[in-house]
C-alpha cells in the first residue's frame, strides 16, 4: 500500500495562536513535524494542510510540499480529508498533527504496516503508557481503553477505569496520542457523519467513529512527545530541541 501523509497546520490556534509559525528554535514548529515525519520509510509524499498565506510561503522556504484548504473546517481531519481527495495514488493517509514535533517517524511507519495487515480496521492510532497519576487525572490527557486484540473501546478526558492508577502493569488505560492513519476510503466516508453526543461531551472527534460502528487499532508505543498546545509546552520543547 502507498502511503502519503497530510499536517494540518492552521493559523488561529486557540490556546496558542499562530503556534505553527513559532521560531525560537530557527524552525518553524511546523518545519519541526515536517522534518520528523519525512524520515519515514513508509511515507511516500508528505503535505501540509493550511487556511493562511503566511503559513504557504513558511512552508515553501524549507522545501515543503503545502496546500491551501478551506477556512471553514470544523477539525483537522476534515483538513485532512480535502487534501486526500486530490491524493488518488494513495491507499493509506496519516493525519500528524502540525503541533507534533517530537513524533517519531518509526511510529508512522507501524501505523502503515498496522493497516496493511489489520483488515478489520481502516483506523490506527498510536497509545503509549500514562506516566503519572497527575496525567491520569489531567483532562487535557486523552485516555484510551484497549480490548484483547489492541482496539479501541473508549477514548475519554476522565480518569478510567474507576480506581485507576498510573504504572499498573499491564496499564488499565493508555495515552493517546492524536495521530492517525486511515484507509483513504475511510477517512472520506467518516467526514460525513454526524455528530454523536458522546463527541460533544467529550470533545473527541474519534468518538464519533466508534459511535458510528468503525473499528479503531490502537498500536502501543512507548515513545511519548510534547504535543504543543501552551506556550509552556513550546518552552519546554524548545528547552530539549537546543541542548
């Protein structure tokens, strides 16, 4: 199968805005995923998805591939799922996010050979352990319970299961991390769901797959990353990409 991966990379993030044109490193953030996610041996074609002109001409001076989309997508994926469209070479499709510096190209890689040998599943993701009870606690961490078989039951911001506690092994619930790989086919039919009320609770666009009878794989990793949503976190980040 042929994969191509797509980052979304919007302007106006709302906890950190223009976030994808931070360069304190002498990187563009956005330059950062790019870079990691080009070392995979699996992706064949990596584009970035964008609403602004300013985030055309980042991306044209390092080289990058980049497409101007819709300013009125609700998600990501549906970003994403524009971009696919023009991509009909393609089989597999990843969404890594543009606010995802420290994904490791190896993970991507799993999440393709996952689908190519998954046929139950049109749906990856990657999960790792919880760390801590404070992130276990965190509303801001996504949780994810995994069945025999390493697919996804739940994804929720609350501590579960009741009474869980972090480094339990095996894990009673991992980590999520946002990053996906889809079936081309897939990710196009599930832009055109409705909502589920679940989604809305949560905030959690994945459970509106689930809701609507879609199998997620979740492949365990034990690499985690700093997904940069504060600037706190583009601090830290910096604080490790300059050592």
């Amino acid at each position: 199968m042929r994969a191509a991966a797509v980052i979304p990379a919007r302007l106006g993030s709302t906890r950190l805005p223009e976030k994808a044109l931070l360069r304190e490193t002498g990187k563009y953030l956005v330059e950062h995923v790019w870079e990691r996610v080009k070392r995979s041996r699996r992706i064949e074609r990596v584009v970035v998805a964008t609403d602004h002109e300013r985030i055309v001409r980042a991306v044209r001076s390092f080289g990058g591939e980049v497409a101007m989309t819709s300013p009125d997508h609700a998600s990501g994926t549906d970003r994403v799922a524009e971009v696919a469209r023009t991509l009909l070479d393609h089989d597999i499709v990843l969404n890594v996010q543009g606010d995802e510096p420290e994904i490791d190209a190896d993970d991507l890689d799993r999440l393709v050979d996952g689908l190519e040998r998954e046929f139950d599943c049109s749906i990856a993701t990657l999960a790792t352990p919880v760390k801590s009870d404070a992130e276990l606690r965190s509303e801001s961490v996504v949780k994810v319970v995994l069945d025999a078989a390493g697919r996804a039951l739940l994804f929720t911001r609350s501590v579960v299961p009741h009474g869980a506690r972090a480094g339990v092994e095996p894990p009673e619930a991992w980590k999520h991390r946002g990053v996906y790989a889809f079936r081309r086919e897939m990710l196009l039919e599930i832009c055109s769901l409705p909502p589920a009320p679940l989604e809305q609770l949560e905030r959690l666009e994945q459970l509106r797959w689930l809701f609507h009878g879609h199998r997620i794989r979740a492949i365990v990793t034990a690499r985690d990353g700093i997904g940069i949503d504060t600037r706190e976190d583009y601090r830290r980040f910096v604080q490790g990409a300059v050592r």
